[in-house]
C-alpha cells in the first residue's frame, strides 16, 4: 500500500511539475512575440451593418494609405511605428474624409497603444493571447465588433486576402445598407 501511495504521490508532482514548466514556456513564447508585433485594431461603432461596413471600409481606407507609403519587405516595427506617429492627423483625415463621402456623422480616435488581444490564426501562423502594440482606431461609441491583424510583420493581406476569397458578407452587408437607405 505504502509503495502504491509512493508512486501516486509521485506521479502527481511529475504531472505538477510537467505543467508548470508547460505553462512558464508558453508564457515565455507569449511575452517575447508581444514585443515582435505591431498589430491593427479597429473597432466599429456598433453592430449594425451600415456600422459594420463603414469598419471595413475604413480598414481598407487606412491599408491603401499604409501601402502606398510603407515599403513592408524592408521596414522594422519601429519604422512602421514611427511612420504611424508622424502620420496620426493624415489617418483622422482619411478617416473623416470617408466619413464625409459616406454620409456617415461619427468621431474617431486614432492612436498607437498597447492593448490586449485574443488567441488569433493568421494562415499557418497561431499569434497567442495577450498585450501587443497597435494602431488602434475607435468609431463613434467604439462599441461593435472589432477587426484586427498584424501589420508588422504584415500579416493584414494574408487576413484580407482570405476574407475577400472567403466572404460573401460584404456583398450581403452592402445590399442592406442600400436596401435600408431606399
């Protein structure tokens, strides 16, 4: 009896120990891909679809700008960064300048922060939980779903490029909206 106590008290301290040296390396892998990533974070005015599509129009609005003036294959996270905070009143201009064009009345905030995200798949690449640097923008009451990637390293097109293939709900959301203007 003795020794069938042994090997379960045993065992349980191998279990123990295999779980917190598990738990420590995954926090070890979290807290270094925190510092490598420089993510963007829009979040919508609400859930509504006229809302929902202004969010995305937005994001492609700020990605075309981004684009055109970021050199991705050679830029590092500080270069992005930095970009980004010589830049902040041209992303309120875009954004109020689509707002216009839209005839959508809203405010925005727009600024570079940390902030925390979910577990996220991009592709083949599993980005763990947890607080990342971001250029966060906020619409109107910034109360609706958000939509979000990682613009350093640029894993934004790989996420576009699979909504775009895979997603049928722009077209659906667009008809709504006109639908709902008529």
């Amino acid at each position: 009896m003795k020794k069938l106590l042994s090997f379960i008290l045993i065992f349980l301290l191998f279990i123990s120990f295999t779980f917190i040296k598990a738990y420590s390396y995954a926090e070890t892998i979290s807290s270094s891909l925190e510092d490598k990533f420089l993510r963007l974070h829009i979040v919508a005015n609400s859930n509504s679809s006229i809302d929902q599509l202004f969010k995305l129009k937005c994001r492609d609005k700020i990605m075309s700008y981004l684009n055109l003036n970021i050199n991705y294959k050679t830029a590092t996270k500080e270069d992005i960064s930095e970009f980004i905070s010589n830049n902040i009143n041209n992303l309120y201009k875009i954004c109020y300048s689509l707002a216009e064009t839209e005839n959508y009345n809203t405010d925005f905030k727009i600024e570079l922060s940390n902030s925390f995200f979910p577990t996220k798949q991009y592709g083949n690449i599993l980005m763990p939980e947890g607080y990342y640097d971001c250029l966060k923008i906020e619409i109107g009451n910034s109360s609706g779903n958000n939509w979000w990637c990682s613009l350093y390293p640029p894993l934004c097109f790989t996420e576009m490029s699979a909504e775009i293939n895979n997603n049928e709900n722009l077209d659906n959301i667009s008809s709504l909206k006109n639908s709902s203007l008529s």
